[in-house]
C-alpha cells in the first residue's frame, strides 16, 4: 500500500473539527478559525501512527500540527466527494483493515522467541565507543534573520536596523522573540518564534555555528552577524557539552536496533515459507482471473 494512500486513510478515519465549546474549560494544543485540537487528539493520531508524542521533539511537533490543521480544512470540505468516491473510500478502508492485521500478525511471528540482546549491546559499545558514541558540541539559539544583497545598497540599513533592534533588548524595551516575530525574514517565524532547534557544527552556516558556541546564560545576546547574503542577532537557549555517551545512555538504542534487526530477519523467514506454501499449496482459476 502506498503511503499517500495509508495517510488518507488514516486522515479520514480520525476526526479532528470540533466543536469551538467542546474544550472551553480544557486544554488545547491547536486553535484556528473554527477548530480546536485537544492534547488527546493529538495524542492519538500519534499513537495511530506508531509512535509516542513525548518521543517527538518541538520541531515535529510543529510539523505534525500544521500537518493536522490542513487535514481538518480539508475533511471539512468532504461533503463534495461524490456517492462512488465514497464507496471507493470503503473499499479502501476494508483493504487497508485487513492489510494491517495481516502485519501485525506478521510482526508478533517476527518477534516470537527474540533473545535478550543486552550483553551483545556491550560488547558493540566496547568496539565503536570512541567513534560512534561521541557526543557533539550541541547549541541551541533563537534566530533573528534579514536577508541581504551583497554589496547592496539596502546592507547598511539592515546592519542600522539590526544595531537599534539589538540596542532596544539590551534595554529591556523589546523581548527577542517578539523581536523575532516582528523584523525576522525567516519563513517559520510564526511557528516556532526562531527557534533553530539543537544543532551541532556543519549543519547550521560557520559563522552562525561559531557566534552561537560563544553565547551562554551570563552572555545571551550575540553581536549582529554578517555573512554575504544574511545577517543574524542570536539569543542563547541552550547548550550540550561535547563528550562521551555512556553505555547506560545508549544502551537501549542499540538493543532497539539488535531487535530490529532480528525482525526483519525473522520476517523474510516467515513470508519465504508463506510464499513456498502458494506455490506448492494455492490453485487459482484462470477461468475467473
């Protein structure tokens, strides 16, 4: 089954527009026009899909959000799917429910008589400990950014525009992330306020990279940072010292990917014998076919 068809299946079958009064006195996590998303909503569309919200960081979680407020515009408009798209949408449906018992069935084969893998995990974090299990220098920075022309004649004003910005926090009279929200030209800005998120060195522009590892909670605030075609104003969020992982920190990491490993061995297992079994057991019709 094809994932754009797994997602709209999924996506009709989970009811996101609710009434504005349902969750008056309760908490939401996604109010619009019309629509209010409840934790629990969210909660269980993760849950559907195979994973848990807490494992989710803020980046996909807003991902995930703006994913679930165009599903909703959109099921809200399904009264225009005519009376043959909606008895196709059922084939589908019944499809797709016996499809996902087959694989569930399929995965508890899979699993069946799995060892436990912990002392194996040891002995993979003694070989690769010092290549694999070493943490980064990790940052984490809101971002004010304005974009420039090199060499053009709008570079002085950004840099004027950006000194009086970053003059008017240092005062107290403006806080960065409405800062942000106000003089950022970043696409995001209205979803996640800046935020880059954690980040280690290569995945974000050198001279961004170097001004944040200087920043810290006694220095929060960066100088204006020029690059040819950007110009930046940091505020520290956060920082992760570079060191060793411990075995306790990844350990379950590495079972996880020992299980899985087991899995797929164990399902290519099963599905060569079921195959073996059609072909020296299935007769088919050709009168019918």
């Amino acid at each position: 089954m094809s994932e754009v068809l797994f997602r709209s299946i999924l996506f009709a079958g989970c009811l996101l527009a609710v009434p504005l009064n349902l969750f008056a006195d309760a908490a939401w996590v996604l109010k619009a026009d019309g629509m209010l998303l409840s934790p629990a909503q969210l909660e269980n569309t993760a849950n559907a899909r195979g994973f848990a919200l807490a494992t989710l960081d803020a980046r996909q979680k807003a991902a995930l959000l703006e994913e679930l407020f165009i599903r909703t515009r959109l099921l809200e408009q399904q009264d225009n799917l005519t009376p043959a798209q909606q008895q196709h949408l059922q084939q589908k449906l019944e499809d797709f429910h016996a499809t996902q018992q087959a694989e569930m069935v399929l995965d508890n084969l899979a699993a069946a008589g799995m060892p436990d893998f912990t002392g194996r995990a040891r002995e993979i974090y003694a070989a690769e400990q010092d290549t694999t299990y070493r943490q980064p220098l990790k940052l984490r920075v809101r971002i004010l950014l304005r974009r420039i022309q090199p060499d053009g004649p709008d570079r002085a004003a950004v840099m004027t525009e950006l000194e009086q910005v970053r003059k008017r926090i240092v005062q107290g009279e403006l806080d960065f992330t409405a800062a942000v929200r106000e003089f950022s030209e970043a696409g995001d800005k209205a979803l996640n306020a800046g935020d880059s998120f954690w980040f280690s060195q290569g995945q974000k522009p050198d001279a961004l990279f170097d001004a944040a590892s200087q920043l810290s909670p006694a220095h929060p605030l960066s100088d204006i940072i020029l690059d040819r075609k950007q110009a930046w104003l940091l505020q520290f969020i956060g920082r992760q010292e570079a060191g060793q992982q411990s075995f306790d920190e990844v350990r379950n990491d590495i079972v996880i990917r020992l299980e899985n490993e087991y899995r797929n061995t164990q399902r290519k297992l099963v599905l060569e014998n079921l195959q073996q079994q059609f072909r020296e057991q299935a007769q088919t019709n050709p009168d019918t076919l």
